[in-house]
C-alpha cells in the first residue's frame, strides 16, 4: 500500500512537472488526495471492531474525500463521503467494467476507441493495446454516479483530456 501511494505521488510530481514545462501552469498540492482500492482496515461498524476489505468500493466516510473515475472517455469524480452506516461508509470505486480485458481487446477495433474517447489524447501507438479500457467497455459512470447519491456527494466533475497507460 505504501509502494503504491508512493508510485501514485511520483506519477503525480512527474505530471506536474510535465504540465508546467508544456503550458506554464503549476500545480497546487495542497488539497491534493488520493485513494486505495483493494485494501483491508479495522473499523467500527454498529459496534463492532472489523476488518473491511474494500475490492471495487472506496471509503466514504462523513466528510471523507475519495475519486470515483469512469472510463478513458469519461468523467471522474472527486465527491466526499456521506458516512452511509448501510453501505459500510462505502461507495463504487468507479464505473465498473461491463466487458472484461480480454472480451474489450477482442470486440473493440482501434477505430472504436477513437470514436468512443472522443478527442481524448493518447498514445495512438498504444490504440489495439488500449482497446482493453475503450469507454464502452465500462458501465455508464453517469447513472454509476445517481445510483449512489446516498452514498456520497459530487465535489467536482473532471473531463479527461490526456489518458496515458504504461505497458
């Protein structure tokens, strides 16, 4: 979890960096946040000490800021948590897959991802690989989002521009 947060903040530094050089803005981390996923943590629940293990949902604890993205083409969301005792003061972690990897690289042509990010940049040398995380291999991260506004509330609504996927 550490290497991970790690990796994350050095991703993040180098995105910075690269955003100051190419158009002159620098970043503010002074709010910046970040979220795990997949992650066991002892918590309270109705009483209870128990070990939550989180796979395809974030914390959303009263007040607790999280990421909820949507695919390469689509909007992300920064929300804060409701502290729902129901869900476990949980929330989706993002859209959800509808295809898995394989079936995605199988039906979607490079042409479709194109069509489907809709001007989203990317590396074009990448496309058949990427074929794997095209937009419509995902659940609709609008009606995601409306499902769960018990769960959490919106903050901020990002649009991707610039979509990079190491290999």
């Amino acid at each position: 979890v550490r290497y991970a947060a790690a990796s994350r903040l050095a991703m993040l530094e180098r995105s910075a960096a690269a955003l100051r050089e190419a158009i002159g803005v620098r970043a503010e981390f002074a709010d910046a946040f970040g979220t795990s996923h997949n992650v066991v943590e002892w918590e309270r629940h109705e009483g209870e000490e128990l070990l939550v293990h989180r796979k395809g949902a974030s914390p959303a604890g009263e007040g607790q800021a999280t990421i909820i993205p949507g695919s390469m083409g689509g909007e992300t969301f920064h929300v804060v948590g409701r502290g729902e005792a129901a869900s476990m003061r949980s929330s989706s972690h993002g859209a959800g897959r509808r295809l898995s990897r394989t079936d995605a690289r199988r039906f979607f042509s490079a042409g479709d991802l194109r069509r489907q990010t809709g001007g989203v940049c990317y590396d074009a040398r990448l496309a058949r690989a990427l074929c794997e995380e095209a937009p419509d291999a995902y659940r609709d991260i609008q009606r995601v989002m409306r499902a769960q506004t018990d769960l959490v509330t919106i903050t901020r609504r990002l649009r991707t521009l610039v979509c990079h996927k190491g290999g």
